[in-house]
C-alpha cells in the first residue's frame, strides 16, 4: 500500500489507545492533517500486526488505498476523506471487516487465519466458491496440525516447522487420493510457507 505523501507520525500513539489518539488529532490543524495521522497510525499498526492474518489486514489496507485514491482524485473532500478514515479505524478497533468467513470456521480464528492464507493462493488455481467446504476443511485440519506441534520454543525449532510442512504436504495428498482434489506442489510450497509465518504470530 503506498502511503506517499502522508506525513509520517513520530509520536508511538497505538491506534487502539482512544483517548490518546484523540488528544493528537485534536491538535492537528486540518481536517486533512487528521486524516493522515489516522493513516499514518493504521498504516503502522497493520505493517506490525499483518503476518496474524494477512487476508484481514489486507481488507483494511485495501480500504486505506481506496479512500487515498478517492481523495487524490477529488473525487471526496477533504472533510469525506476524514470521515472514511474516521470510519475504517472504527471497523479497525472493533475488528469489523468486510470479509465472510465459510460457517464451519466462524468460531474458529485461527482457521479463520489460515483460510485467508489459502484462498489468496489458491485463487488464480481453484475455483473458491466452488469448493468453500474443502477449503474450510483444510483450514481445520491446518489449524489441528499446527496446534499438535505447539510446544514449548517451537517457533526456533526448525524440526518442527519441518514436520508441520510434512503434515500438511500428507493432508494434501490424501484430499487428492480421497476427492480427487489435486493442489499444484509450488502451491502447497507457498501455503505451507505462509502457514508457518501466520502460526507464528498466532500461536505462541
């Protein structure tokens, strides 16, 4: 997400602290000025918390984008333009997205994760409403597998990781050899790389 031109905020308030963000704001001049301390702060916040889960980050960064290029383009004002920011960081703080989880994962955040992380790349190879039920399935199992290996400095311990990717590599051949369902093995090679970096915030 480029960000160019914002004026880069040093002072380290997080944009979850209410009060604290709203003393700065209330010292800023113009409505515009507001608004990119508010996309300066989520900019910020979502750089450092994005690896939890990229798919839902990335709606937020998506929606910053929109409003920036809307306001570049004159197609807000300035005062909209605060708005819009007002509003995305409110969703932000409530953890409100636009994006629709499968049933099956509704109560589970971690498969919620990991469902981002294989519907991103699976996208250009699958047809993804055809076959929410499978994905959600393996972002269960994902989260199983991953849990079953959870243990204490498991995220310095290259063994491990190596058997959560054996693990996940077996759960893919046996979708392929019970429903016919074949993944590509860059695929795989890039969704066990991206499990591995979301577990690693998620589970500690």
């Amino acid at each position: 997400m480029s960000v160019a031109g914002i004026k880069q905020i040093t002072n380290p308030v997080d944009i979850l602290d209410r009060d604290e963000l709203e003393k700065e704001l209330h010292e800023l001049g113009t409505m515009r000025s507001k608004a990119d301390a508010i996309v300066s702060h989520m900019t910020k916040s979502i750089k450092v918390n994005r690896d939890e889960n990229p798919a839902y980050y990335d709606a937020f960064s998506k929606r910053i984008k929109d409003a920036l290029e809307e306001y570049k383009n004159r197609v807000i004002t300035e005062a909209e333009y605060l708005a819009k920011m007002k509003s995305i960081m409110e969703d932000y703080r409530k953890g409100t997205t636009n994006i629709t989880y499968p049933e099956k994962i509704k109560g589970n955040v971690h498969a919620q994760a990991f469902y981002g992380v294989i519907t991103a790349i699976l996208d250009d190879v699958m047809d993804i409403s055809a076959n929410i039920d499978v994905i959600s399935d393996i972002s269960i199992q994902i989260t199983e597998i991953v849990d079953e290996h959870n243990m204490v400095d498991w995220q310095t311990n290259k063994d491990i990781h190596n058997k959560i990717a054996q693990d996940i590599d077996d759960m893919f051949y046996e979708l392929e050899k019970e429903k016919g369902i074949q993944v590509d093995f860059d695929s795989i090679d890039k969704i066990i790389e991206n499990v591995i970096t979301v577990a690693l915030r998620r589970f500690k």
